[in-house]
C-alpha cells in the first residue's frame, strides 16, 4: 500500500455468518468495491468461526459440520473517509475487535 490515504481496517468475528453480514454491509450500503475487502481465519487452520450458524446452529441433536477453529477476519483497504463508516458497519455486524492501521 504505497498510497498514504489508503488504510486498512481490520476486524474479527465469532461466525462466518457475522463476517458475512459485515462484508455485504460495506459493499452493498457503503459501495466499499469487494475486491478491497478480504476474508479469512484469523489462525492458520482452516476455520468458519468459534461458534455454530446457520444451517450448522439448527441442528437440534448437536452436530456440527463446520470446522470451528477461531475466528473469522475481514479486512478492507479503504480511503481514510471511508473508515468511521466501515467501522460502523463492522460493529453492527458483531465484530469482536477492530483495528486500523
């Protein structure tokens, strides 16, 4: 990131479908372009979460398909004006932490 008016926001999540939600937030509301939001486990395993959504939440005899390893991490690379409404975005979608760098 050579440009200096260009940030990075970073923000956790304890189920892909939070993460989901926070990414659709930022594209579709905010007009954040989705080839500068980025998703992945925050640990090195492959990982939907910390805890069951979704189809694997319905599941009344407690199974679980998905691999809950960690959290999920979204990132997005954003103008400096961009930021507050991203953060915003985030927080509503449950993000457990948030930085900017």
């Amino acid at each position: 990131m050579a440009d200096d008016s260009v940030r990075t926001i970073t923000a956790t999540f304890q189920t892909r479908a939070a993460a989901d939600l926070a990414i659709e937030r930022l594209a579709q509301q905010h007009h954040i372009a989705r080839a500068d939001i980025f998703v992945q486990p925050k640990e090195k395993r492959n990982s939907c979460g910390t805890a069951p959504s979704g189809g694997d939440a319905s599941h009344s005899d407690g199974r679980v398909h998905a691999a809950l390893r960690g959290e999920i991490e979204v990132s997005a690379d954003l103008k400096q004006e961009d930021i507050a409404r991203a953060e915003a975005a985030f927080r509503e979608a449950g993000a457990t932490s948030l930085a900017t760098r």
